[in-house]
C-alpha cells in the first residue's frame, strides 16, 4: 500500500473547487511515455497549471503499472526542478471498469480514479460507483463517475452512439454514491473521428466538417440540479486541422477527422465543468511530428530525433490548451 501523499501527489477536491468558483477547467492529459509525460510538466510548470496525468487501463497495460507509478512520482519532482515551488498534480486512473482495477490503483499510489460503469443499468452503477467511493475515500483517494454514454472507442470502453445524461437522475446519483466528480455526456465523444461526415454540416470555403454543437441545454439543467458539483467532461480533444493536414501531408491518412471546436470547450470550462479530457490530440501532434521527421530524413534512425520533435510540439499543443482554452495557468 502506498499513499499518494508520499509521492508528492494530490487528489481532485481542492482543485475542483478553486476550478468551478475561478470560471476555469483542470486539464486531464493522458500519458503512456516519457516524452508525453516530459511535455505535460514542462507545459504544466512553465504555466503553473494544476494537471491532472490520466492513465487508462490500456496505458497501464501498455507502460506496466509499476513503472508508471514512478514515472509520476518523477514527474513531481521533475516539476520542482522546473521551478514549479508547489506542483499541483494529480495521478488518475481513467474510466476504471471493476472494483478490483480502481482498488489496485488506490493501492498504488493513485491520488484519483474514476469508476465508469456507465454502461450498466442505473441502480447496478449506482452500487458498483458506491463500493469503490467507500473504499478510496478511506484513502482519501477522490472519485469520478459517470453518468450517460459518450460514443466513440477509447481503449476498451466502447459505443456507437451516444445518450445524453439525464438531468433528472444526478441528484439521486451523486447522493447514494458519493461521488467527488460526474462525468456527463452532451455530444463529446473519444478518439478523432467523433463526427461522421452525415452529422456534420461543410464549411463551404475550406470544404471542411464543421460539427454539431455540443448540447449546453443538457449541461445547464444538469448545474441546476447540483448546483457547484464539478462536472468532468471527455473526449474533449479539438483535433486540429493543422496537425491532421501534417499527417496527411507526409504520408499518412486521416480523412474526415473531426473534434469538438475550441470555443464550446471554452465557454464549457467557464461552467461547473472542471475537468476537461483531452488525449487525441497529443496522439495527432506526436505522430505529425515523427511522420514529418520520417518523410524528410528518411535515413534518421536515432529515436531521440524524431521522439524530439515530437515532444516539442506536444508541449506547445499543452500550452496552449492551458492558456487559451481551459484558462489554469497561474492557477497553481
Ligand atoms: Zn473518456
């Protein structure tokens, strides 16, 4: 048993609640390597940002368990050496399927997981959610649940279309659960390609998709019912365009992807929403970076050459999600 405390981590309930009372979102940035890990504290240090480092299962999977413990424990430090006197960064477990997977991570050394047992009917997730917030909050280990079905593929957690929450059940839920944080579903969805082509309208100048908005009808009556409860918001990734036409451009093929626009996540992140899942896009920005090195110096074998740019322009792409969308710098 290790105590996150230890490793120099913190939980969500403070930074939730300076989040929702600022008018500003937590960024959750998922990582599976050390060059993604070296991006998100060198962009959250420089900006001082309080950040969130997600690990899914398929992450822990890929990366072993173990190693990514010490990896954020490194990251702490590695924060200080940055400058970063106080570093507020949290290490959580990102849609949990069992009990079992989230006690193993509070075992661990997590600081936060999330139970999503969403797809479960009502009273089975209400229980399921129960147990684990009754077993992490003797650690005070904090807890995200959820509520609705987003669509779209994010390790092993599946759907082809998406329901909306139910504004009428989040009083019940968050009440017999527990729960620190809800994560609800109002059009986002996981991976780059969250819009089919029919759900979207083109832009007829640049010919590009341009998405349906997001449903802030659903978010607004769900704020009412809970009133300053922080709200979690995934598969918030914008894909950008830019990094999309680079991949394309040396050699690969992403046709039609599609993310959720800047401006909705920003004025999301103005609301209870304070924490906000962003993972697609540090996937586009390294893999553009590494496909332009490969298309230019086809010779280059040495990994630090492409696995270099690679993190430079995922710490840009950090930046900026922090200071021009979810509004944490300075906040921590
Ligand atoms: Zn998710």
């Amino acid at each position: 048993m290790v105590s996150y405390k230890d490793l120099g981590l913190v939980n969500t309930r403070e930074m939730f609640k300076k989040a929702i009372n600022g008018g500003y979102a937590i960024p959750a940035f998922n990582f599976n390597n050390m060059e993604q890990l070296q991006a998100i504290i060198k962009a959250s240090a420089e900006t001082k940002s309080p950040v969130i480092l997600q690990v899914s299962k398929g992450a822990r999977n890929y990366a072993n368990q173990t190693l990514l413990r010490y990896m954020a424990q490194g990251a702490v430090e590695y924060a200080k050496e940055l400058g970063w006197e106080n570093p507020q960064i949290c290490l959580h477990l990102d849609h949990g399927d069992s009990f079992e997977l989230c006690k193993s991570c509070v075992d661990f050394g997590f600081s936060s997981v999330m139970i999503d047992a969403s797809s479960l009917p009502y009273e089975e997730n209400i229980a399921l959610t129960k147990k684990v917030v009754e077993y992490a909050h003797q650690f005070d280990v904090t807890v995200e649940a959820e509520l609705g079905v987003l669509a779209g593929v994010e390790d092993e957690v599946a759907s082809e279309v998406s329901h909306y929450t139910k504004p009428e059940e989040v009083v019940d839920f968050a009440t017999r659960t527990g729960c620190d944080s809800l994560a609800i579903s109002i059009g986002t969805s996981h991976g780059a390609y969250k819009f089919t082509p029919e759900q979207c309208t083109r832009d007829p100048k640049t010919g590009r998709l341009v998405p349906p908005p997001l449903a802030f009808d659903v978010l607004d009556a769900v704020m009412e019912q809970l009133p300053g409860f922080p709200i979690v918001l995934h598969g918030s990734s914008s894909v950008p365009q830019e990094y999309v036409d680079m991949i394309n451009q040396y050699g690969g093929k992403l046709p039609d992807a599609v993310g959720i626009p800047e401006e909705q996540l920003r004025k999301a992140a103005k609301s209870a929403v304070c924490k906000i899942n962003i993972d697609s896009d540090s996937r586009l920005a390294f893999t553009a970076a590494v496909r332009k090195v490969f298309w230019e110096k086809p010779a280059e074998f040495d990994p630090r050459k492409y696995c270099g740019p690679a993190r430079d322009l995922m710490t840009e792409l950090y930046k900026h999600k922090i200071i021009n969308v979810l509004g944490s710098d300075g906040k921590a």
